[in-house]
C-alpha cells in the first residue's frame, strides 16, 4: 500500500505539470487582439472649426488629437499613424496638406507640401506610398506620393471627375470615385465606382445606379467613398436609394451588388478594421440633425452607439492601432 501511494503522488505530480505545461503553451500561442482606437471628426463650433477626435472601442476617453483652428480631417490611418490634412498653413480651406500622428495626437508633421483637394485617400507597399488627389488648381491627375512628399506618379483615369481613391489588389490597382462631368453641378452628370490598373489601363464601371431611382437630390453621393472589407475583399460605399443613405456593396468584378446593413439609420462614411472584424459608421437621423458613430460586430451584426450628442457633426470614423506592430 505505501508503494502504490508513492506511486499515486508521481503520477499526479506528472500529471498537473504537464496540464500547466500545456496551458502556458496555449497562452502563448493564443493571438491578441489588436487594441485598436477610432478616429473620427468633429465640428466643434460654428466657424468651420473640424477638429480630429480619437476614442476606445467603447467610446471611452474621447480626445480632440489635432486642437488646431480651421479645418483638420482624418480620411485614413495606418497601422498606429494617423493621417489628416489640415489648412492651417494657409487661409481656411484654400487648401489641404497632409500630416501625420498617432492616436494621442502626439508629434504631428507635415508629410507633403503638395496642395490637396478634401478627398480619401489610402496606401500601399507597408504604408510607405500613398495614393491622394491633389487640388483641382494644380492637376486633376490623382497623385501616388511617398512619405517625403515626393511625387511618384501621376495616374489618369480618363474620367472628367476622379476622387476618393483606394488601392487594392497589392497596390497594383485602384477603386475610386468617378463622375462623368466635371461637377456635380453640370447637367449629365453621373457618378459610380470605378476600376482601373495602377497606369491608368482597362477602366472598368463597377457599381450602377438603379435607374428607377428617383429620390436622390442632385448633390446626395449616389456611389460615395469605397472601402474594401480586408479579408473578404469585396466593396462597399454609402449611395442615397430608396429616400436615404444606405451602405452597399459590390464585388470587385462588379458581377454582383447588394445592400451592405439593415439599419433604420441612415448610413455615410464608414471604415472596415483591419483584421475584418468591426465596422465603423457614421450614422445620422434622416433630416441630418445629429451625427453618431457606430460600431457594429461583422460577425453578430451588433450596433453599438459611441458617440453622445456633445457635438452634432462626428464624422468619417477610422481605426488606429494604439502601439506600433511589425
């Protein structure tokens, strides 16, 4: 009997330490999740004062990041840096340039002395290249720039009107926003997401407005800004149809488009996560007189409020990550 208990002690021993062994191993090897903020943008007056404000995912510690006069907007970030054009070099909106910060809105610079037009952008190759639209004054070719400022290339698309590009397909390509005059303003004008290689090639329509859709006002987007969903590729955008914003998609072939949500909201600017997983948007009553930011769970479709009625312009949210990552 003493034997076989020495023999029961061992045993246990082995066994609890290969239970920790394996739970220290599952430890390490279980991935973290990314700690992301929003960024998003404010009217914080009644000058024309937009500010870029920065929150948690549960809409904790918000912070004007910028705390600048005139105009300051965020159209995209990467990884933990934050880009925002901003006049304050010049007369309120004469023109744009191009800065960058993190989330706390630590040690702004300038990154171009390029004029930019109000317009989304994106980047490629690890951040280090940015496609941009330069003000109307100074060309109406879109801009790849590196982070330096320098001009790389210019791309024409062919269309009278190009704004708010994104490049996809590992930069070899690009979506943006195409119009068929040069101003809304001009009679004929038609607008609609847009296709095109990176030198300017085999321009393809991809979104196309319903036809029997009437209830959109001359100067509503009817394809706004696109946005690609980083894991299941496919477009989306805001488009006034049916009496209201709504956000829709599109695949890349544009073989197949289709409404995006179903919230009573009406739905504008929008930003995926970069792992897929959350969805980030501006939200707004039909008569537009209080802008919320949202964040819905892709997965379960859950909403979630994060923003108060503090100011009634929030606007246009995206997502940093709090800490550098290789």
């Amino acid at each position: 009997m003493k034997k076989n208990t020495t023999l029961s002690v061992i045993l246990t021993f082995i066994f609890f330490s290969c239970s920790e062994e394996t739970n220290e191993v599952k430890e390490e090897t279980q991935v973290k999740e990314p700690d992301y903020a929003i960024v998003y943008n404010v009217l914080i007056d009644t000058n024309d004062n937009y500010e870029v404000f920065s929150m948690n995912m549960d809409g904790s510690e918000k912070k004007n990041i910028s705390n600048l006069s005139g105009v300051e907007w965020s159209y995209y970030s990467y990884k933990d840096k934050v880009y925002f054009i901003s006049d304050k070099d010049t007369c309120q909106r004469c023109a744009y340039y191009l800065y960058e910060t993190n989330f706390k809105g630590e040690n702004p610079k300038k990154i171009s002395n390029i004029p930019l037009a109000d317009s989304w952008m994106s980047s490629r190759k690890n951040g280090s290249e940015f496609i941009v639209k330069p003000n109307s004054k100074i060309d109406s070719a879109l801009y790849i720039i590196d982070l330096k400022g320098n001009l790389i290339q210019r791309l024409e698309t062919g269309l009278p009107s190009s704004s708010d590009p994104i490049f996809i397909d590992n930069g070899n390509k690009v979506i943006l926003r195409g119009g068929t005059k040069k101003s809304k303003r001009i009679k004929g004008y038609k607008e609609e997401l847009y296709l095109v290689n990176i030198d300017g090639t085999n321009l393809t329509q991809l979104t196309h407005y319903p036809e029997s859709d009437t209830t959109a006002p001359w100067f509503a987007y009817k394809a706004g800004s696109p946005k690609q969903h980083p894991i299941e590729k496919f477009i989306t955008y805001q488009s006034y149809q049916n009496g209201k914003y709504s956000l829709y998609a599109v695949t890349l072939d544009g073989s197949k488009q289709w409404k995006l949500t179903d919230n009573k909201e009406s739905e504008g600017w929008h930003e995926w996560s970069p792992d897929g997983k959350w969805l980030a948007i501006e939200l707004f009553d039909d008569e537009q007189t209080q802008f919320h930011i949202g964040l819905m769970n892709w997965a379960t479709k859950e909403m979630k409020i994060l923003t108060d009625t503090t100011y009634k312009y929030q606007q246009s949210p995206n997502f940093v990550l709090k800490q550098a990552v290789d």
